[in-house]
C-alpha cells in the first residue's frame, strides 16, 4: 500500500507504508466497531503544511489531515446506517474517550486529543482503518471537493 510520508531526510514522498491493521485505543469496550475505508480523495491542509514547514515535523508519519473514503465493510451497528460503499468524511481527530471532558460527553474538550496526520497516520493514503463513529456519511448532492 502507498502513502504520502516525510521520510528521514524531511522530504515528503510516496512510499509503501504499512496498512493499518487497527486503532491504538484505551479500552475495547468503549470503542465503536473499526471500518475499512478506501480513500477516494485526501487534501494537505494548512495544518499539513504547517507540519511539514515547521522544521520539526514527524518522520515517518503519514500526512492528510482530511479525508473522503468508500465504506469497505459492512457496518452492521452504525448509527448512519452506513452500507458499504458509502461515501463517508473522516473526522481527522481522535479523542481519549477517558479525560473528565470526554466522560461528561464534552468530547470537543478532550485533554488528549489527537490529530490525523500529526498524532497519528493521516489519509494520504489508499486504504484507512478508522471507527465507525469517526465517519460521516455524505450525501449523494454533495461532491467530494465540497465535502473536503
């Protein structure tokens, strides 16, 4: 599988990248069920090229902080009533799910929130795993482009 990465050298390249298998969580339970996304389109975002003008961006991690996928999985739970094949939007943050804001259902204040290509790999990529309640069903009128 391809992805954009900043390799050791601070040069950002298409390379074999390792799919991702799972999501690092806190506790299974709490976690909605994983989904197997193909990305049909990703843009670098202004937080990407901040990133990666910095200096001191992360070596090896995936960019694309926003991101337009295909459902590839059936999701048998989902709140959407995702199918696969549906088009869906990433949420490009991840939150703890443990901090006292995310366990009063603040998860906008989450204390360890985390960020699609800088905390963890981005959607510059060709397949994604992400949780079903990370994805956002967009609707037949709306195009990707607008989606992004």
């Amino acid at each position: 599988m391809k992805g954009w990465l900043i390799n050791n050298d601070g040069v950002l390249t298409l390379n074999d990248v390792t799919p991702q298998e799972q999501l690092p969580t806190n506790d299974d339970s709490e976690n909605s069920p994983l989904v197997k996304v193909k990305m049909a389109k990703s843009i670098i975002s202004f937080d990407d090229v901040y990133l990666f003008a910095s200096g001191s961006p992360k070596i090896n991690t995936v960019l694309g902080s926003a991101g337009i996928g295909i459902v590839m999985d059936e999701v048998v739970s989902s709140a959407y009533s995702l199918e696969k094949g549906s088009r869906v939007f990433i949420n490009p943050y991840r939150i703890c799910k443990d901090c006292f804001p995310c366990r009063s259902g603040i998860k906008t204040g989450c204390a360890n929130l985390k960020i699609a290509g800088d905390d963890f790999d981005g959607y510059l990529r060709e397949f994604v795993v992400a949780e079903e309640d990370a994805l956002i069903p967009i609707p037949d009128t709306v195009s990707d482009t607008e989606a992004l």
